[in-house]
C-alpha cells in the first residue's frame, strides 16, 4: 500500500486509514495512509518498537524523549521511557505514565 515501506500497520476503527511505522531499530514517526488510496501523511514522531494503538479518539504510543532507539525486540532506553496519548480533536500529545524502563513489542489498549 505504500511507496516506501512500512512496519506493524494498524487500521483505523473506522476502516478508512492504515497506520504504520517506518522503521523497528529506533524511534520512528507514525503515518496514516487512506484505505482509498492518496498520499500518507505523517501523525507524529517517535514511536519506540511498533508501540502504539489507534483508538476512535485517538492514539496511545510509546515513545522516548531522547530519540535513542532499541535493538531487536527488546529495547534498550538510554532515557526516559513513556506512555503518551495523543488527542485527534487537540492534535496533541500528553503524558500518561513516566519512567517505563525497558519495553517490548505490543501495545493494546480499549475505548
């Protein structure tokens, strides 16, 4: 569905747009592309390791200040790790939870 990769992608509630990262071995901004075809647009930066999910409000993620990234899947943070919730109506991001410590693969989250 894209020109230039994609990783772990995610439907919207809706069915109308596939989410995804672009890379697994650092922070990596998260796109959303229309099921109907048309040009991926960028949601936000820095998602760690395929961590987020797409609720009908909005999109809980992890993600690391620093920008440091992780290996494999088991991520090694060199600075705080958090739990981020980012509002569609706000358009922005707020805190959930600090100092996460290591993280893997797989975030879900109900709404």
């Amino acid at each position: 569905m894209t020109t230039s990769g994609g990783l772990q992608p995610f439907a919207s509630p809706d069915g109308a747009y596939i989410y995804y990262v672009e890379t697994r071995d650092r922070p990596s901004p998260l796109w959303r592309l229309p099921v109907s075809g048309g040009v991926p647009a960028k949601v936000l930066e820095g998602v760690v390791l395929f961590n987020f999910v797409v609720l009908e409000r909005g999109i809980y993620y992890i993600d690391r200040p620093s920008g440091e990234g992780g290996i494999r899947e088991i991520d090694r943070p060199a600075g705080e790790t958090r739990l981020q919730y980012f509002s569609f109506a706000t358009r922005q991001s707020t805190t959930v939870a600090r100092n996460l410590g290591n993280v893997f693969i797989g975030l879900t989250a109900s709404g």
